[in-house]
C-alpha cells in the first residue's frame, strides 16, 4: 500500500514539474522585427529544450492582396538532425533583402515548433509591416493626415513658392503687369498701390484654387477642367482681345452706369482705393481658365479632402499653397507700381506693348483647341505687325521691344517650318522625335481589359490633355529623352486623353481616384504600381519613379 502511495505521489510531483516546464508561444519563440538600410531582420530566439522545424518556416511577401512564397530565395543556417528531422535550436535569423520586398506591404512568417520534453505547439503565423516606398502623392496625404498644423500650412506655402517657378503661373505675370498698366493710365501709381492690386489679384486666385480643390475633392468634379471646353476658352480669349484693343485706345471697356455704381460703392473705400473688383474676377477667372495645373501638393491635398472630408485642412493647405504660387506676382506688383511712367505719351506707349501681350495671351489660351501650326501663324503675324509698329518710335527701349517682337514672330515661323505639335518649342518637330507609341483607350473597361491581359510587360498609361502645360512639358523634354525611350520600349504604352472630359474620361479618373492630367500610372502583372507620376518631371525624376517601382 505504501508502495503505491509512493508512486502516486512520485507521479504528481513529475506531471507539476512538467507542468513548470511549459511555456506560452511568446516565451518559447521570442520574434524581433528590424529593419536596416539593406534588409529586414527577422530574428527567433529559442528558449531551452524548445526546437523549429524546418520545414515548417514558410516566408511570404503581401502585395497587391496577393501572396508571394519567398521562403527558397532566403538563406538560412544549417539545421540540426533530431529524431530524424532538420531542426533550429537556440536562434534563427531571417535576412530579406531589400532587393526582394520590393513594394510589398507585409512580410508574413509561418513556423511551428516543439519541446524535448514532448509538448508540440499550434502553427504560428507573424505579420510585419514594411515600410513600402510611397510616392510624392501618398507621401503628402500622410504629412496632412499626422502633421503639425501649421508646419502643414508652412510646408504647403512652400509647394506653392515651387511650383511659382512653372509655366502653370507665367502667363498670369502679363496679366497682372496689364492690369496695373491699366490702373496706372487714370490714377496715381505708386509701389504700394501695385502691391495692393497684385494682392487682390493674388488672394482671389487663391480662392479659386481654394474652392476648386475643396469641391473637387468632396465630390469629384474638377472646376478646372471642367472650364477646359471650347466655349469657355473662346469667351475668356475675347475678353483679352477685348483688353487689347481697350489698350490701344480704340475704345475704353466700362460697365452699364447702373452697375457701375453699384461696384464703386463696394469696391470704394475710405482711403479712395477702388476698380479692385474687377482685379479679383480677373484673378478668379486665370486660376481657373489660364493656368489649370496638377502637381503632387494639389493632387494630395484633393486626395486628403477626399479621403476624410477634412475640408477645413484640405482647403487651407489649396490656400497657402496657392498664395506661395503668388509670391512672384506680389513682386511684380510691387515693382511694377514704384516704377511705372506716369500718365502720357509714354504711358501710352506701354499700354499698347502690353495690348500685344494681351493678344498673345489670346492666341494662348485658344492653342487648347487649335491646330498648333495655325497658333504659331498667329503669334508670327502678331509679332510681326507689333514689331513694324514699334520699331517706327523714336525711344530707344521701343525699338528694343520692337526687336524682341521681331524675334518672337521669327521664332514661331519657325513652328510652323517645323510642324512642331508642341507649343512650348518651336524647334523640334515632336511627331517624328518622342519615338514612342501610345495607344489611345477611351472608356475604363478598355484600359482594364489591356491591363488584365498584359502578362509580360509593364503598362504605362498617360492621363494627357491638349490644354495641359504639363503634359506638354512631358512630351518635349521626357519622353523625347533617349534614356526615357530606351527604358520605356518594352512597355505597353497606354494614352488617356481628357480633354474633352467626357463622360467616359470622368469614368477613368474616378476609377483611379485621380482629379487630371499631366499623371502617369504603371502596372505589373495587372496590379496598380504604387508610385506614379503627377505633374511633369525631368528625365532624371522620371527614371527614379520607374527604379521605385522596380520596373
């Protein structure tokens, strides 16, 4: 009887210490997780008497919802023989290259593993996440969604003194400089007279900006481009011819007396500052009609406006963003007010130079939707004609601004020799020199169906418009690179043009979550890529995105 007692008892105490002996998944499997510039670092340490096997660690890679098995592209240490099976005692390190995440979102690790003392446990799946490359687009989002508040508004102010430095803002500078001529023919000027008209002009086309992105961005109907129709660019090219002729004299451009009165009460006040009314439509107006642009800071900040409906952030970030944009025209106010001529025969003569200007800019706005070749005849002719009419005067800085004329007309001629497609340079012919060929698509499930089907090459699809500065910029100066053509001809070219921004174009945009042209989109084996192109980018910056996205 004691015997057995003895042995009973023997037998608790041997079960209570194996029972000790037991430890949770986390104790017996410890799994760090690091990144380094050159891989990520899975590292298992295996507490005592505890074992993997090796056939159990499994490595995939997430990409695109889709699982992609690494395990036999990584090395790893010898295993042990026990029991007949390859085994891992004490640690094991998993090394993934850099090379090999690519742009996977997660790194998912199987493993199972047991104890000497004969205790197995449940298969185990860990989840890390990458720091997957983002684009400038995404990057901005993220900026909007977890930064500071005013280092966001500051950071936009600074986007927006970039993109100051495109031709999205040029032909607003003419535009200011006629406005203030304007003013300067029946009032004093002075530098802080064409500050203050430079800053109404600036603010109201901030407020376009503004308005435009925050409706664009809740509910998905781009103002901008929406304008891009041949009625409304022919109506505003009018209005600028109509300026031009005003400035050569022919006839000065009023309201009816009624409504007249009506804007004076307004736009008067108690220091006699007035007329700014009309400089804030006309700022309003050129944010929407003459310079509609889509960059990375816009895109993000319609994305984020979309994504959270945040629209007091969204819209203010469109603000100060637009407003940097408007730091070079603050300058050219400034300027333009302290050293304008006053009223007289002089005066006069400036307003004609900037008349010509206006005409320009006419002929500008209507290449949107004109044969390039009939724009250049155009602005030969204008030149031509300015010139012979200035180059008579007997100041000398004229017959200077006669010469730059002469020398413009002669340029676009040169267009025309050249049967240039391409506004921004007459020096090329760009139907014979980009040597790449787009095949158009029209509705959304032609562009998913190539997409689809397209197992071997990389599919580049290119939103473009005729009216797009930046797209043109692409055309000229990217795609026209011997470096970018070489890289690109193995692609499946795909060309997606809005200008008409028909119902299908929408269709397509809406589908990408996209807002308008110049944006670039690429897929691999039928999946969205994950940085594109927004807005024009240089040779160099183009080959940088196709090395992110491993293409």
């Amino acid at each position: 009887m004691f015997r057995l007692f003895g042995l009973l008892l023997i037998s608790v105490v041997f079960l209570f210490s194996a029972q000790q002996k037991i430890l949770s998944e986390d104790e017996a499997f410890s799994v760090n997780f690091v990144k380094t510039d050159e891989s990520y670092n899975i590292d298992i340490k295996l507490a005592k008497q505890i074992y993997l096997y090796e056939h159990s660690i499994k490595i995939e890679l997430l990409k695109d919802d889709k699982k992609l098995d690494i395990t036999k592209k990584l090395k790893l240490k010898p295993p042990t023989d026990y029991h007949e099976e390859s085994v891992f005692f004490d640690n094991l390190n998993i090394k993934i290259p850099n090379s090999l995440i690519e742009n996977s979102s997660k790194i998912i690790l199987n493993y199972q593993g047991c104890s000497t003392v004969g205790l197995c446990y449940q298969p185990i799946t860990k989840e890390f996440l990458t720091d997957s490359p983002k684009d400038e687009t995404d990057s901005i989002i993220d900026s909007l969604k977890t930064g500071n508040f005013w280092l966001v508004l500051l950071t936009f102010f600074g986007f927006g003194l970039l993109l100051a430095l495109t031709p999205c803002v040029f032909p607003m500078i003419p535009i200011l400089s006629s406005i203030i001529v304007s003013h300067g023919e029946n009032e004093k000027m002075s530098a802080k007279r064409g500050l203050y008209l430079s800053f109404v002009y600036v603010f109201a086309m901030s407020m376009a900006y503004t308005i435009a992105g925050v409706i664009a961005g809740l509910f998905g109907a781009n103002i901008q481009t929406a304008l891009q129709n041949p009625y409304v660019l022919i109506g505003f090219s009018l209005i600028f011819v109509a300026l031009a002729f005003s400035m050569f004299g022919y006839f000065e451009l009023a309201l009816p007396s009624s409504w007249q009165t009506k804007i004076d009460k307004i736009s008067h006040n108690q220091d006699g500052k007035k007329g700014i009314t009309s400089v804030a439509i006309m700022g309003f107006l050129s944010a929407l009609i003459v310079g509609p642009c889509v960059a990375p800071p816009l895109a993000g900040a319609l994305v984020y406006i979309g994504q959270t409906g945040d629209a007091l952030l969204g819209g203010l970030a469109l603000f100060v963003m637009s407003f940097g944009m408007g730091v070079p025209l603050l300058l050219v106010g400034l300027g333009a007010g302290k050293y304008m001529p006053k009223p007289g025969g002089w005066m006069n003569m400036v307003s004609k130079i900037f008349g010509a200007i206006m005409l320009l800019l006419a002929v500008w706005i209507l290449d949107r939707i004109l044969p390039t070749y009939l724009s250049f005849v155009i602005f030969g002719l204008i030149g031509l004609f300015a010139g012979i009419y200035f180059i008579t005067q007997k100041n000398i800085f004229i017959k200077l601004i006669a010469i730059f004329f002469f020398l413009f007309g002669a340029v676009s001629f040169t267009g025309v020799y050249n049967d240039t497609d391409n506004i921004l340079n007459p020096f090329k012919n760009t139907k014979t020199h980009t040597n790449l060929n787009f095949q158009r698509v029209k509705t959304i499930d032609e562009l998913l169906l190539v997409v689809k089907d397209e197992k071997e090459n990389i599919v580049m699809v290119d939103f473009t418009a005729s009216w797009c500065i930046g797209c043109q910029e692409l055309d000229e100066w990217t795609f026209s690179d011997k470096t970018v053509q070489d890289r690109l001809h193995e692609f499946v070219l795909l060309q997606v043009d809005t200008t008409n921004n028909t119902d299908e174009d929408k269709k397509i945009l809406k589908h990408f979550n996209l807002f308008g042209p110049p944006i670039i989109l690429f897929f691999k084996d039928g999946k969205l890529l994950p940085n594109k192109v927004v807005g024009y980018k240089n040779p160099k910056e183009f080959m940088e995105i196709l090395d992110k996205n491993n293409i």
